[in-house]
C-alpha cells in the first residue's frame, strides 16, 4: 500500500474519531457558530466601521461603513478555521502524546507523515465544512452575503488552514502535558481574537500593533477581502497572505527541529 492511500486512510480514521467525539465535535464545530447567532442577534441590523472608528456623532472616521453581519460571518468562519485547524488540533495531540499514542504509533509501519497528512486531513475537512455552514447560517437567518470571490475564499481557507495546523504543531512544543494544554492553548490565541477585532473593529495603538504582529489578525483580514467585506481586487491582499505564509514556514521549522513523539518524563 503506498503512503498516499495509508494517508488518505488516516484521514477517513480522524474523521471517524473527531464525529464519534460529542464533546470535540460541539467545542470544535459548533462553538463559532453559537457566537455567530447570538451576536448575530443581538446586533442584526447594526454597522460597523473596519479599519476605523466610530466618531463622536456615529460616523466611521478612517474607516469602511458595513453591516455587522456581513463583517461578522467571515471573522466567524476564520475563528472556526482556527478553532479545528490550532485549537483541536493542538489538543489530540498532546493528550496522544501524553498517552503514549504517538510513541506507539511511532513505532509501527506506519510512516510518520502519514499520521502527520491524517490530522492536518481531517482538520481541513472539518475546517471547510464549518466555513460553508457559517456561510449558509449568516446568509439564510441575517441576510449576510455569500462570498464575494469564491476563489480567493477557497484559497484562503486552505492557506489558513494549513497554517494553523502546522502553528497547532508547534505549539505543542511548549505544552508540558495533557493537563496544561487547553490553559496554554487558549491564553496563547483567545486574548488575540478580541484584540485582532474578531468581534468589534476598533482602534487602538496599543492593541493593534500587538495584534499587527500574530497571523490571527491576518488570517482574519484575508477573509474580510476574500468575502468583499473589504474593497480589493479580485478578493486578495498581498501582505495578509505573506505574513501567514512567514507565519507557517517559522511554525514548521519549530516543528520539524522539536516535535515530541514521546511524553515528557515526570
């Protein structure tokens, strides 16, 4: 058997395991979506200024006049990108790694890339997935566009995806055991995600040269012009997509030179 079928194979298992899971599948599928509906709620009919804020008398000072809806829809699907392709991802394999899985499984014929291919498979089969049911759910129930440039959102999904994943890898590195990874998983990207503008565009110095620095912030701009959220030309942005791409290729090198098979030793 050649290591493409092993891998497609390994792909097809994950998928299996990641539905056969109640819990991973609501906190890592359904959870974008339950923010999408409550602040799609709460804030139906509202605008919101990106790249700008809101004057003293309500006017978007530097900025892009849009409503809410159709601002919120895409940063939900790139939250959700993250949440299955870093978050989850991050999380089965420390809690593998904690339990002796991957040792084992290090040890069988099954080559290394192979289970490598079938987590990052599967991450970016549930990503896709989200993404076209965050987009259905903002457009049937609070009238927010289908994407713009179907292209340039395909392309993105995938960029983004496989970059998270590989960051999901990395950061494994600094995840002591299975107990400490969701409280080092979550203050490495939850504090981004509101300060990134996630849920509100806003301006402040501070915040966004930190947010400016980490690929959560671009990830998110790259979908705002993929859905046309943003005026571009053809739904791409340059510079969104070479930070991620700078962001993954520093991911990958921290994985590849320090990536552990084995549990740390007590």
């Amino acid at each position: 058997m050649s290591d493409l079928s092993i891998s497609l194979r390994q792909v097809r298992a994950e998928q299996r395991g990641f539905w056969r899971n109640p819990t991973a599948a609501f906190f890592g599928f359904a959870f974008p979506i339950m923010f999408l509906l409550i602040f799609g709620t709460i804030f139906k009919g509202d605008m919101e200024c990106l790249d700008g804020a809101f004057g003293s008398r309500g006017q978007c000072v530097g900025g892009v006049l849009v409503p809410y809806n159709t601002f919120f829809v895409p940063a939900m699907a790139a939250w959700g990108v993250i949440t299955t392709c870093y978050v989850n991802l991050a999380m089965h394999l420390s809690i593998r790694r904690d339990a002796g899985l991957l040792k084992r499984l290090r040890g069988t014929p099954m080559p290394p890339a192979a289970m490598v291919v079938g987590v990052v498979g599967s991450a970016l089969v549930t990503a896709v997935i989200l993404v076209a049911l965050t987009s259905a759910v903002g457009h049937f129930l609070y009238a927010a566009p289908w994407p713009v440039h179907w292209l340039a959102t395909a392309v993105t999904v995938m960029l983004g995806g496989v970059v998270f994943c590989v960051l999901g890898m990395a950061i494994t590195v600094v995840i002591p055991n299975a107990d400490a990874a969701i409280a080092v998983i979550n203050i490495s990207y939850l504090p981004l995600l509101f300060i990134s503008g996630f849920f509100f565009s806003f301006r402040n110095t501070v915040f966004n040269d930190i947010a400016n620095v980490f690929p959560i912030y671009w990830f998110k701009e790259a979908m705002l012009t993929a859905y046309g959220a943003k005026p571009s030309s053809g739904g791409w942005d340059g510079e969104d997509l070479l930070v991620l791409l700078a962001w993954g290729a520093a991911a990958l090198l921290v994985a590849l030179r320090f990536f552990r098979w084995m549990p740390r030793r007590a």
